[in-house]
C-alpha cells in the first residue's frame, strides 16, 4: 500500500467488465412495447374482418326477426329489451327502487 | 451528421444510463410501482376499449331495429294492442309496410332464467316446433331432436320439439332467443286472436320518420311510439354511463396513484439532494439533471402504459374480456359467448396516454426543480 | 492563471443568519504548480475553492480564468468551461452510492457527449493506473477509504482538466494513505496539471509538496 504507484501503471490487468448500459436496456424495453402495440394494431385488421362476417350472420336472424336488443341483460324482463321498455319497467316494484340485481346498476331508466 | 454519433445524442444516452441506474437503486419499490401502474392502465384501457367495442356491436344490430315501434299504454302500463291499429296503421301515408310483431318473456323456474319468446313472421317454424340460441341449448344441456317443456300461463306444460338451435356467432342478439309458431305463441300466453305485442313500422322516406311518428300519434292517442334513433340513443346512454362510473372510479385512483408518488418524491431525501449537488459539482448543468429525472419519470410510465394497453387489448379482443363478462353477466343465467371487433382510435389512445403518463412525471420531476437550480456548492459544505 | 479581485462571498444576505465566507480576497494563481490554502477549519477556504473553481458565483469581485472573467458568465457556459478545466476532489468524496467504481469515474464526461467507448477505456486506464481496475465493478459504498479517496481522484480526472481543485485530501486518511494520495499530486503536477487544495494537516506542508501557500484566517488571506 505504501508503494508508489508507478510500479503498477505497466500492467493492465483489466477483467472483463460489463459493458451493459442503462440505456440500451431502456431502448429495447420501449421497442418491444412499442413493436407489441404496433403488432396488435396491425392485426386490428384482421380480427375486424373475421368479425365482421359473424355478425352478418347474426345481423340476417336479427333483421329477420326485428329485435335487435342485444342479450346483455336477461335477468329480468324489464332490462332485456331496454330500447323498447316502457318507462315503468325499470321501477316495477316501487318508484325509488333501488337496484336488487348487478345489472340494473349498470342501466339508467330509459330517458322520457 | 449522423445523428446516432453525435454529441447531443451521446449526452442524452449518458442521462438515460444514470436515470436507469437510479430506477435500478431501489427496484423493489420502482418494480411495485410498475406493477400497480401498469394495472391500473390496463384496467383504464380495458374498459375503455370494451365499452366502445360494445357500443359499436349494439349501434350495428340497432341498424335492422324497425324505423318506429307502435306500443299501446293502458293505465300507464304496456298493453297488447288490437289488429285494428295495424289496419288505420297500414293506410297511413309514408308508412311502407306494417306488421304485427307477436313476442314476449317467461320465465323457467327450474332454469332460473327469464326466455324472449318471438313467432316470427317471416319464415316461422312449424307447429310444436321450436328454434332455440346455442347459449341456451349450452344452459340446458339440449340439442336438435330434444323436447323442451315450459309451463304455459295457465299452468300447464307444454311441449316443443327442438328443430333448429341457431349458430354461435348469433348469440349477441339470440342467446335468450325462442322462436315459436304463432299459434303455439297464442296458445302458450293465452294472447287471444287479434292481437299482438306490439307493431313495427317501415317508413318510405327515413327523414320523414318524425312526421310519420307524429300522425301515429294523431291518429292512436293511447300509442307510445318509439323511433330508432331513440333506441340507439337509450344504448348510448347505457353504456356511455356505465363506462362513465367505471372510469370516474378508475381516473380517482389514477389521481391518488399520482398524489400518492407526488407525496413520496416530494421533499426530496437528503441523500437525493446531495447527489444532485453532486452531479452538478462533477459538470452537470441544471437541464441535465432535469432531463435525466424527466427520463426516469417517463421510462417507468411509458412502459407501464404500453404494457397495460397492450395487455387490455389483448383482454378484450383475443380473450373476450373475462374480467368484465364476470360483473356484466351479473345474476344472468343465459349469457351470450361472443367476441368484440376492434377498431384503432388514435385520439382515443393518446387522451389514454397523456393522462397516464403525463401526471406520474410531472410528480416525480416537480420536487426535484428547486433542488436542480441550487448553485453545486453546497455539496462542498457538509 | 487563475485570478481573484477583490473576491468576496456573502451567504443569506439580508437575514438575520447572514454571513461572509470570504472577504476581498486577491491573489493569482500560477498554472502548474501546487498551491496550497492554509487556515484553520471556518477560515473560509472551502468557499475559496469553490469560487476559484466556478461552483459558486462571488458576492462581489471578479474571478479570471486565463485572463478571462467567469464570475458573470450564465449557467450554461460557467459549466462547460467548468468541466473542461478544473477537477474537484471533496472532502467526504461524495461518491453516487449504488453506482458502480466505473460508474462513478465516468460521470463528469456524460454531459460532453464524448463517445461511450472512449470514456469507459479512459476511466479504465485511469482506475488502472491508480491500481483500481479490479474494483471497477464494485458499487461505491463498498469501498474503504483510501480506494475512495482515489475512485475520487479518478473521476476528476476524466475530462482531462489541467486544474485539480482538492478540499482537505487528506481529512480522512492515515498517514500512510495520506502519503499516498500527496504521491498522486506530485504525479498530477509532473503531468503538467495545476493542484490547488486546502488543508490544515501538517503532514501535507511537511511532505514538501506544496510550492505556495496561500495563509487563510476569518475568510481574508493574510499571507
């Protein structure tokens, strides 16, 4: 420890050290989000047009039949066809009823 | 020049490298704060994306509904409505064609599950016949050739023969869905001859709808009359104000999120305030010290929303929104299986994203705006 | 080279905790040589040190660099020229803890944009040449006092500066590190670089070092 330096400026032992920086891991952790959002945007196109056959299909029955409420709330009569409900519907029980299924809470009284 | 070689780019690596060394120094936390930004993004996007998927799925079969619905109110209360209507109706000028539309609900105790009944005019099936929707044929655990029995409304059973169970890619619009012969229908409710649910109106020009609703009006002073518009404006309303609430609840917890980093940076530790005397000492100018915290801030956010916005598309439109189908379905017993369309909204997106990202930075940058403009002498005097 | 008129720094002017670190100071400083300032601890040399080196702004006065004067100078620039010219050592080292030794080293060179490779292979050398390149990777606080000191000297090496700014080098060191650490200034001043520090450690006047002494008492030279 008491010895100069100079005698230990010959050598350079060097070991192999990393040479990782913060910021090429910051740049592949963004290009792969960003080339995982560019990939489902993409596909974007895809999923819409196998979708868009199945709801022609679906479209045909409902078209035919003309009830085109789509059958998100079935627990009850009166939230089933929400578009064609009328105004008492919603509060069958009493005026201030306050919702007794998961539903209802989700599905305003139809406006006057 | 080459901008990868130059000197400002260089400069701007070198920050970066420190901003990621400093998320580095205390990862349990940073990883944390990940976590829970990334799900609350996912949960923000999520509902988002499905609410408007939705929304679209419900305004495209809304396309079919009817132009005008002619219902009767008796006492305030949905009545049946004689064939008589549909006659003064048929005449009417504008109307193109009118018919009865003959429907209505039962429900199953033994299934616990409310039915749509509809005889059809168009196509109907044969008597003791009946068609039923795959979801359900699913719930019951019937298929084609079975024979399902409902009490009718006088108590007694009746029996239909399963002739047809409609394709799974229907089931948004006929997953509660029976189709039953128009006689078999009168019979089953005890709706006399003559009358019907309600009746469906088509109209020769659609500008004209308003007026058309308004001679029906003239002409049957008991009628409620609904047009389309109207329908697609109620589907609106509901999941407007449903995605409403769930975003409020959603944007609450974003904010408190972004007070509660604000509150943890804010009074920046002795120890952060040294280092950035340091830096400054060592040659760092205040807007380097600013960049590069500005590099952390957004680093952490950047990637959190692109992991959770990925993560919610993902979500809602290769896995058909599991999460949500659990609390919509509710007390359902009959629930339709289907899969949404999505559709890029750029706007959408970026709103998305500059709320996210935009707060959490700003919280982490502010507390360190003093400190970075002392001049590094400080750090001499200890 | 370095030149003080009529330097005075006020701290917290016009409050009651108001107080004058340094007061009409005026001297130069000759390039090349190792210059030491001698007072005891509150005698204002620290702030001297700062003010030489552009860390600071004076109250009032004027601070020349090569016949240039820096005291006015806005942010942007003081610190550029900064970097380029003087090294600082600290008293408490004032390592990045969580950092690593190369880490370290290599700070005062991000905001020169010079290219990472360049950088990283001079702080190697530099950790080398202090006997340190096995600690290269070693995290700041791990390290003892003495390699501190020198992880220190190393990284106010980096941009090549020709004025080596040292507040009490020897304040936490042993004798024989002490000693140690005087052998590098001397190397330093071989090299052709100005060593200006502060001290009132008797072993660094005794270690026949120092080629001027500047004499500090109640923030006024007095030699």
């Amino acid at each position: 420890m008491a010895e100069s330096i100079d005698s230990q400026k010959t050598q350079h032992r060097m070991p192999p050290v990393s040479s990782r920086r913060g910021s090429t891991l910051a740049g592949w952790a963004l290009a792969a989000g960003s080339l995982a959002l560019l990939l489902i945007l993409l596909d974007s196109g895809r999923l819409a047009a196998v979708h868009e056959a199945e709801l022609r299909q679906g479209q045909t029955r409902a078209s035919l039949d003309r009830l085109t409420d789509p059958a998100l709330f079935t627990e009850a009569r009166y939230a089933r066809h929400a578009s064609q409900a009328d105004r008492h519907a919603a509060f069958q029980d009493h005026p201030l009823a306050l919702e007794h299924f998961p539903a209802g809470s989700l599905m305003p009284p139809p406006p006057p | 020049m080459n901008l990868f070689r130059s000197a400002w780019f260089e400069r701007q690596r070198g920050l970066i490298d420190y901003s990621v060394a400093n998320l580095g120094r205390r990862r349990g936390r940073n990883l944390g704060l990940f976590m829970a930004y990334t799900l609350l993004v996912f949960l923000l996007a999520s509902v988002v994306l499905y609410g408007d998927a939705l929304r679209r799925e419900a305004r495209q079969l809304l396309a079919d509904a009817p132009e005008l619905v002619v219902q009767r109110i008796t006492a305030g209360r949905h009545d049946l409505l004689p064939d008589a209507w549909l006659e003064q109706l048929r005449g009417l000028r504008g109307v193109r064609a009118a018919e009865g539309r003959l429907w209505g609900y039962h429900y199953d105790p033994a299934a616990q599950a409310n039915y749509t009944l509809l005889a059809p005019n168009d196509a109907p099936p044969a008597p003791g016949q009946i068609e039923i929707g795959a979801a359900l044929a699913r719930a019951s655990g019937v298929a084609v050739g079975d024979v399902l029995s409902l009490r009718g409304f006088d108590g007694k059973p009746f029996a239909f023969n399963i002739s047809r169970v409609f394709e799974s890619e229907s089931e948004l619009a006929s997953a509660d869905l029976m189709r039953v012969n128009p006689a078999d229908l009168r019979a089953f409710f005890g709706i006399e001859p003559g009358r019907y649910t309600d009746l469906a109106l088509t109209v020769s020009n659609p500008s004209e709808v308003r007026k058309v609703a308004e001679k029906v009006l003239d002409r049957l002073p008991g009628a409620r009359v609904i047009a389309r518009d109207e329908m697609r404006r109620t589907y609106e309303a509901v999941f407007n104000w449903r995605q409403g609430v769930l975003l409020t609840f959603l944007s609450t917890i974003m904010l408190a999120f972004a007070l509660l980093a604000w509150d943890k940076a804010s009074g920046l530790s002795a120890e952060e305030r040294r280092e950035i005397g340091i830096l400054k000492a060592l040659g760092w100018d205040t807007g380097d010290v600013l960049r590069m915290k500005l590099w952390e801030g957004a680093l952490l956010s950047v990637c959190a929303f692109l992991a959770g916005y990925v993560l919610a598309w993902l979500h809602v439109f290769y896995a058909d929104a599991p999460l949500f189908t659990a609390v919509l379905k509710g007390w359902s017993v009959l629930y339709p299986q289907f899969s949404l369309a999505p559709q890029i909204d750029m706007a959408q997106m970026a709103t998305l994203f500059f709320l996210t990202v935009l707060p959490y930075v700003a919280a982490t940058l502010a507390p360190v705006w003093r400190a970075a403009t002392l001049d590094p002498d400080e750090v001499m005097r200890e | 080279m370095i030149e003080l008129v009529q330097v005075s720094k006020t701290f917290n002017a016009g409050q009651p905790n108001e107080f004058t670190a340094v007061r009409e100071v005026s001297f130069g400083i000759e390039p090349g040589r190792i210059t030491a300032l001698r007072g005891p601890s509150g005698s204002g040399k620290t702030t001297l040190l700062g003010l030489i080196g552009g860390l600071t702004r004076p109250s009032s006065g004027r601070v020349r660099l090569d016949g240039r004067d820096i005291s006015a100078l806005p942010e942007r620039f003081l610190t550029e020229l900064r970097r380029a010219t003087f090294g600082f050592v600290f008293q408490q080292f004032q390592l990045i803890r969580g950092l690593t030794v190369l880490e370290n080293v290599m700070l005062p060179a991000t905001p020169t944009g010079r290219p990472y490779a360049e950088v990283r292979a001079r702080a190697l050398q530099l950790l080398a040449d202090f006997d340190l390149d096995g600690r290269a990777e070693a995290r700041a606080q791990w390290l003892s006092g003495g390699e501190a000191q020198r992880v220190a000297i190393a990284r106010a090496l980096i941009n090549d500066p020709k004025v080596i700014l040292a507040d009490e080098p020897t304040a936490h060191l042993d004798s024989v590190l002490s000693r140690q650490i005087l052998a590098i200034f001397a190397d330093l001043r071989a090299q052709g670089r100005s060593v200006i520090l502060s001290s009132h450690d008797p072993l660094v006047f005794e270690f026949g070092l120092v080629e001027r002494v500047v004499e500090i008492r109640d923030g006024q030279v007095t030699s």
